[in-house]
C-alpha cells in the first residue's frame, strides 16, 4: 500500500495514543507513508450526555469502524476499553500494543491521602464502576461529569468538586502532572476491563494488518482478552459497575474482578487463573454472576 491511514478521535489523549501508535510504525518501516485523519464520533459531539441506559454501544467507536469498513481510513486507534465485546463483522484487532498503567488515580485540590478528604467530599466521575468503589472508600457524594482529562481536571476549580477519578494511563500519555494525586490501588479499586491498554484496529481482509502486527504484546493481548471475556460474560457495560485485572506471568493468565448489583448496594469479588484467557474470563464471570445472585 502507498500510504497507511490511520484513524482517530480528535480528542488531545486519542491524538497522543495514535501518534504513539504511528511513531512506532515508521521505526519499523522507515519508508511507509503514514495518514492521520481524525474522525467524530457520537461520544465527542454528546458531550452533556451521562453514561446511563441511553447511552449507545460504540459511541467512542462506531464512526471509527464504519470509516473503516468504507475503507476512508486502514487503521483505527482506540482506548481498548471503549470497544465493544461483540467484535464487529469485517472487523479485527490486529495489534493490542504494550500497556500503559492500569490503575485509577483521584485527583484533588490538594490533599494527598483519601483519609485527608472531608466527609461529604464531592467526587466526580461518570463512571458506574468508579462511582460504586470510591463510596466503599469512604463518606463521599459522587457528582455526575464528562468531558475530556483536562476538562474534567477544570472542574476541581470551577465546580465545588473536591476531586475526580481518571485513569492513570491518560494522565501519563497527556505528560500531566498533578500536585494532588491519591493512586487507586488495583487491588481495592479495580480498574475497567482493557483499562490502559489500546486496540489497533483494521479490516480483516486488509494487508493493513501484517504492517501493524509488528506492535502487538502477547501478554497484554492476553490479560486484555480475560478481562474482555469476563465483561461479557456479564453482559456488563459502560453503565454497569464491573471492574476486572489480569496479569501474565509465564503463559499463566490471573484474573481478579469485581462485580456490583445495579443498585451498587451488594458487589463480589474474586480471582481465577488458567492458560486460555478466554476460559479464564468465562469462569470467573458465572462464579461472581452466580454469587451476586445469591446475595438477592
């Protein structure tokens, strides 16, 4: 192919991660001709909506995907925990690339520890999961936000917001440094599923696909596809409070996650480990499905 487009949402953090993505191309193929084209997707214009029930499948991806199946990009780049779980036909991940931090972090206007938080703290985040575990952490009224990392960073000075929840990895590929930054332990705060980690996305009949394969990490490839498989095992989505982490240590893929009720009144957890990913997720999601239910 004479030139390699690449796709994205232009949002500054999707623009970070694609030419994070492009940069590494080029190193592997000095001579290949590389395209960005930025593509609008529903999540970018519905700015006001939350993640509730009418929130669609796909809004960080669906333009995305159709671009490519138009063949108006090659590549698509997403933050892979925006994908859905039912792939689309037509459709493949080529290259799942080394990940970047998994954990979540709480930003405030200044206190460094959750325990130097006043009761009542305002909180913000539009995330379900986050929402559910940092009242397990302690006395806090969640306030409803969207917007990208910096415009959700703004929101500590203009809103009355005490602090607000964002993945680590975006704060990193964004070079942001905040003085008031409480790290989320994994363990007690687990993060989304292919939390930190992206997609590299092509068509399935294109050569698109053996340029981009030279970025793909076997291990974060198969820690994301447990925690994928246990998302929808549980049918869970981006309304729904579930949280699962995988690590791989020697072809053995560990698995921990937990699941909430949609009241966020009840959650279980629990950790499961094997050598197929996908079994491993599957497992894990009817044992804690079957235990939730149990709790009534």
């Amino acid at each position: 192919m004479s030139v390699l487009r690449v796709g994205t949402r232009g949002s500054e953090l999707a623009l970070r991660q694609t030419a994070w993505v492009i940069e590494r191309l080029r190193a592997a193929y000095p001579s290949l001709d590389v395209e960005l084209v930025t593509v609008k997707t529903h999540g970018d214009v519905a700015i006001d909506s939350g993640f509730d029930q009418s929130w669609p499948v796909g809004a960080f991806v669906s333009a995305l995907e159709q671009a490519l199946l138009h063949r108006r990009i090659d590549v698509a780049v997403h933050s892979y925990k925006d994908l859905q779980t039912m792939p689309t036909e037509g459709l493949v991940v080529a290259a799942v690339p080394v990940r970047e931090a998994v954990h979540d972090v709480l930003l405030t206007n200044g206190p460094s520890r959750l325990d130097e938080l006043p009761a009542g703290a305002r909180i913000g985040t539009g995330s379900p999961r986050r929402a559910a575990q940092i009242q397990r952490l302690g006395d806090f009224e969640v306030v409803p936000i969207r917007g990208n990392v910096p415009t959700r960073i703004a929101k500590l000075q203009a809103d009355g917001i005490d602090g607000v929840i964002l993945a680590a990895a975006g704060l990193r590929r964004l070079g942001i440094e905040h003085p008031g930054t409480i790290d989320l332990p994994p363990d007690s705060f687990v993060p989304a599923p292919g939390q930190g980690a992206l997609a590299v996305q092509v068509r399935a009949d294109s050569p698109a696909a053996e340029r981009v394969v030279v970025l793909d990490d076997a291990a974060t490839r198969n820690a994301v596809t447990a925690e994928r498989s246990f998302l929808k095992e549980t049918n869970a989505g981006c309304h729904v409070a579930a949280g699962a982490l995988a690590v791989v240590d020697r072809g053995t893929v560990s698995l921990h996650a937990r699941l909430f009720s949609d009241d966020h009144s009840r959650d279980v957890d629990g950790e499961e480990s094997g050598t197929d990913s996908e079994a491993v997720g599957i497992t894990l999601a009817r044992r804690l499905l079957d235990r939730l239910r149990q709790l009534g």
